[in-house]
C-alpha cells in the first residue's frame, strides 16, 4: 500500500487525479515532489497516492468529513499518511508539530502519521535552516522515502 499525502485543496480545479500534482512548477505538489522529498516527478506520482481534503476552496466542514472518510477507508496499521499543514491536521485532530511522526489511533484506526509544515510558497516553517533536511529524515524514518546511499 502506498504512503497517502493529504494536502488542502486544488486552487488549479477539483479532479482528484491532481491532488498534489507536480505541475504547473511552483505549486504546492511540485514543491513538495522537487524540493521536500528531492524525487522527480515520475519517481513521486509513481510512489504517493495523493488527496486534498477539499475540491478547490477550503472547508473545515468539507475537510473533516473527508478525512473521517480517508480514515474509515483503510484500517491497515502500517499505513503511513502524511498530512501537509496546520488546516489538514485540524480536519484529522491530529497535532500540528511539523517534522514529527508517530503513530495515533484514531477512530479506532492505529496509523502511522506524518506531519510536514504546507509546501505552498507561503509556509514560513520551510525557510527555517535544515528545514528540508529534517523533513527528508522524517519521511525515511517513517519508511515513506528510501534511505539515501
């Protein structure tokens, strides 16, 4: 089973096939695919499966059906969900302390979850020094990246 990434919402439209895409350059999937993890983008979409928690324009009402529904639809315990931002771990009521992983039982579902700041350029958290250094350890440590050689 893939790593899921849940990200906010797709300002670019609504088909779910482009959640967290890496096109167009700059944008949220592509900075999370190039600058976050280092991979290229055939290397990310073939790794991820990727969701928003909203179509276009957020919704905390939206977001947090959405991932009541992300949680009921699969019960494995080792799959691992990394959640991009402060509004997403809101929807999942997961604490929001970037670059951490651990795993929670939510719902009645034992998770193993990621927490990373937004990749959107407005973040703040990825102009901190080794910012996408410890992101990078994180995601190998919870078996999302390979170890680099």
């Amino acid at each position: 089973m893939k790593p899921l990434l849940v990200g906010e919402a797709n300002p670019y439209g609504g088909d779910p096939d482009y959640a967290l895409y890496p096109h167009p350059r700059g944008c949220a999937g592509h900075r999370l695919c190039e600058r976050v993890m280092g991979l290229t983008d055939r290397e990310y979409l073939d790794r991820f499966d990727r969701v928003n928690l909203c179509p276009t324009e957020w919704s905390m009402k939206v977001a947090r059906s959405e991932a009541e529904r992300i949680v009921r639809r699969q019960d494995v315990c080792d799959f691992i969900t990394v959640l991009l931002g402060a509004r997403v771990c809101a929807a999942f009521m997961v604490p929001f302390e970037p670059f951490q992983s651990r795993v929670m039982e939510i719902v009645d579902v034992r998770r193993r979850w990621v927490v990373l700041p937004h990749p959107s350029g407005l973040s703040r958290a990825w102009n901190a020094p080794g910012a996408y250094d410890r992101a990078r350890a994180v995601l190998r440590e919870a078996g999302v990246l390979p170890c680099s050689s």
